[in-house]
C-alpha cells in the first residue's frame, strides 16, 4: 500500500465519528418520514425528507473535515511533520470526507429514487426525476467540497496566526471573513466579473421543485431553472484549486506547531 494510501485508511478511521452522527440522524429522518408518509398516506412526505436530507449535505463535508482536523490535537506536530505534502495531507481528508459523504447520501437518494413515480399530479417522467437527483447530487457536492476548501484555508490563516496574536487571532479571523466577503460581493458585481463567467451558456430542459406545507395538505410545484454557464464553472474551479494550493502550501512552509 502506498503511503497516501495508508494516510487515507487513518483518515477514514479518524473521522469515523464524523460519519456515523450524521449517517443515523439522516437514516432516523427519513424513517420517520417513511412512517409520516404511510400514516397519512401521503408519499409526497417522505420524498420531499429525503430531498432536505441530501440538502443538508452541503454542511456534512465542512462539518466532517472540522471533526477529523480537531482530532489531530494533541498530536498535531505528528500530522503536520508528516514526510507526505501539506497537499497530500489535505487531499487524504477531502478524499476521506468524499468516500464517506457518498455513503451517508445512498440512503436518501434511493428514497427519493424509488418513490419518484409517487408525484402522480406532476407531468414529470421518471427520466426527468433522475436527472433532477442527479444534478442536485453533483451540485451539493460540489458545492459542500467548496465550502471545505474554503473553510481549511481559513482554519490554515488561523494556525498561521498563533504565534504573533495568540487568542486575539479570532478577533483578526472575523475581520478577515468580513472584510473578504465584502470585497467578493464587490467583485461579483463588476462587469469584468460577468464578462469571464458569463460565457458558454447551457440551456437546461430541466426544472426544480418547490415543497409547500399547507393546513390543508402537502403541495409541489414546478418552477423553470433555465441555464447556466461553462464560464461559471471554470471560474469555481480555478477559484477552488487556488485555494487548495495555498492551503497546502501554507501547510508545508508557514504553520508552526
């Protein structure tokens, strides 16, 4: 085995508890969901929990690499002292996270999958109701794995931090956060920020759903998403590969234990 490949079997053992919280939370919902939709003879019920439950998602991979990263206190000087890149180290947690991420969305997706055909009132076909699990998989992937790298960087920043502000790091952390959303929603509105990701549209034969809960009953509805755009998707690339190399750039030359 190789070394990374060794890494990764310590990191999935690691974050086990990571894991295992969120895996019986989301399987607990969507049973009781299950026995909701049985009662009350209404499937629309456990469909719409399992689409919030692969949702939530979005925070499982953050909140997973947050749990296998503070598992290494104590022993932190061993992790970061390790022969392999501060970028092997994190691709062996996103890895880690990714393989267990897949495992906790299995049950929710299959709920959905196998009651797709219950929504009897819509004139969706179960083509449709595929490519919607499947694009709404992709996209809460990708956008948890997003927030990871993200959230390491700035977890990098802080570590980096300890030696000249001690605890007021956080103070300075929160300021940093502050100041760099606003000069992103600065960014984001300019026309040179249109001009290199809106480029390459897609127009998609797709539509997303909207769960309403009434005293009456259980209602959906179907709203147009339209299209979106490669330049998009290159730009949230090339921003998120950035950001893993600093990380582990940071990792391997800045942090001190």
């Amino acid at each position: 085995m190789s070394a990374w490949g060794g890494l990764l079997k310590k990191e999935l053992r690691l974050g086990l508890i990571g894991f295992l919280v969120p895996f019986f939370l989301g399987v607990s919902t969507v049973g009781l969901a299950g026995y909701m939709a049985h009662k009350y003879s209404e499937p629309a019920i456990l469909v719409a929990t399992a689409i919030a439950a692969i949702i939530g998602h979005l925070f499982y991979l953050p909140l997973y690499v947050a749990v296998s990263i503070s598992g290494e206190q104590g022993k932190m000087h061993l992790w970061l002292h390790n022969p392999l890149s501060g970028y092997a180290l994190l691709s062996a947690k996103y890895m880690s996270g990714l393989i267990t991420m897949a495992l906790s969305l299995l049950i929710p997706a299959l709920t959905f999958y196998w009651n797709r055909d219950h929504f009897s009132s819509l004139a969706v076909s179960s083509d449709q109701w595929t490519l919607f699990l499947l694009v709404t998989l992709f996209f809460v992937v990708a956008a948890s794995l997003y927030l990871t790298l993200w959230g390491v960087l700035l977890w990098a920043i802080s570590r980096l931090l300890v030696p000249y502000l001690g605890k007021l790091r956080w103070l300075a952390m929160i300021v940093l956060v502050m100041v760099g959303l606003w000069l992103f929603s600065y960014w984001e509105s300019t026309a040179f920020y249109r001009a290199v990701t809106e480029w390459g549209a897609i127009d998609l034969d797709f539509v997303r759903f909207m769960f309403n809960f009434a005293e009456d009953g259980f209602t959906m509805e179907m709203r147009e998403i339209g299209s979106f755009y490669i330049g998009s998707v290159v730009y949230d690339l090339v921003v998120a590969s950035a950001v893993f190399l600093l990380s582990g750039w940071l990792l391997d030359r800045k942090i001190e234990v």
